[in-house]
C-alpha cells in the first residue's frame, strides 16, 4: 500500500483565495482526520470522519474552513478565503477501527501552505 | 485546563546514552497513550501504545512507562543512535477515535 496521500505537498497563495488540499486514505480504513500544525500550537485535529461521515469539527477553527468525505478514498479540506494565519502544515491521516485495537493512526506527508 | 506538556527544549545527548523524554498531562484520564516520531517534513510515525493498566511497554530499544497517578509517561531510547534523532510526540487516546497530540521534543543524537 502506498499510504496515506495528499497533494498538493505545498501550496503557496495570496490572502483571500481559495485553497483545497487532497487526501486518499489508505485503502480499507474507515476512520479519517485532518491535523494542523504549527510551531506555536503543535499538531491540532480539526476534523474526522467515519465511513466518510463527519463525527466531530470541532476543531475546525472557523466557518472559512470545510471538509468533505464524497467517498471513501477521497477527502478534501477547504480554505475559503484564506488569510496568512492559516499558514501551517495540513496533515491527514487514517485508521482502521479492526486490528490491534491501539488506534493508531497513519499520517500523510502533509502539505505546507503558506499565505501571503 | 486540559494540557499535555513535553519537554520543550531540545534534548541533545552523545551516541550510546539514553534518551529520556517526558510527557506530562492534566485533566484527561487517557485509557491508551501513545508515542509517535517526527521526522522534518513528514508525518508523525507511530511507535508504540501503552495501557492505563500497563506499567511499562517494551520495542527493542524503546521503553515507554505509564504512570497514571502521576499523570506523567516517559520514553525511553537506550543505546541511542544518531539515526534516532527527530521529534517525538506523545498522544493522549481520549476517546475510541481523537488523540490528544503534545507538542513534541526535538531529540539530537550526536556521535
């Protein structure tokens, strides 16, 4: 398996546009998650899913951010407008609820955005 | 306030030693936590889980130690290797399904 996926592996835009980051989990994992990290705040979830529905966004910091799970190989994080605060690394990552029951989790190799 | 503390600043220790990190937590009462490594420009990789119920954990060079009480749980890398600097993040399991990520401590390992 490839592991988990994401494009782009960065990003740079001007405040105010819109931004998309891509994710394909890995295959057969029904859990999905959105991480942000920065150097001040560390790695933060923002969102998950299970079997590609939203369970908790609550750390989705405002509504200029969405996330959609169309199916269960893809994902997409949304920025819309940007603003430079948002610059940070997006990670995703996967789970699968079967195994050893450690939840852990597989990380992608992010994508650092930077907003100017 | 919820927090998970990690030793902020860099731990730098000479080839062969062990490496101890530190990860401390409050207001949560974590069934699991878990240990990840970071490498620059990559996505944390997990490492190794341990129980509330657990003491201590075992992977080849790795040791983690979970004290509940303390609220505390230390990492241990012995005989470290230079191939064994990164960041190391530790992760609260709260729930079935969301970690709890701490902040991380950047380990140099110098020969």
């Amino acid at each position: 398996d490839a592991g988990v996926i994401q494009s782009p592996r960065h990003e740079v835009t001007e405040m105010g546009q819109e931004v998309t980051l891509r994710c394909k989990p890995i295959s057969g994992h029904d859990y999905l998650f959105w991480y942000r990290q920065t150097m001040m705040r560390g790695l933060e979830l923002l969102i998950y899913f299970n079997n590609n529905v939203p369970i908790d966004d609550s750390g989705m910091p405002e509504d200029r951010f969405s996330a959609k799970m169309p199916n269960a190989s893809f994902s997409t994080l949304k920025i819309q407008p940007s603003e430079p605060r948002d610059s940070a690394v997006y990670f995703c990552a996967s789970r699968s609820r079967l195994g050893t029951g450690g939840y852990e989790q597989y990380f992608g190799p992010g994508t650092r955005l930077t907003v100017t | 306030s919820q927090k998970i503390e990690q030793n902020s600043e860099a731990l730098n220790i000479q080839e062969g030693k062990t490496a101890t990190l530190t990860c401390n937590y409050t207001n949560y009462s974590p069934a699991y936590l878990q240990w990840y490594r970071q490498d620059p420009g990559r996505g944390p990789v997990f490492l190794l889980l341990i129980r509330e119920n657990e003491k201590e954990k075992r992977k080849e060079r790795l040791k983690v130690t979970f004290d509940t009480t303390l609220k505390q749980s230390l990492f241990h890398i012995t005989a470290s290797q230079p191939a064994d600097s990164a960041t190391y993040l530790c992760a609260l399991v709260i729930s079935t399904d969301k970690l709890i990520f701490g902040t991380g401590t950047r380990l140099q390992v110098f020969p």
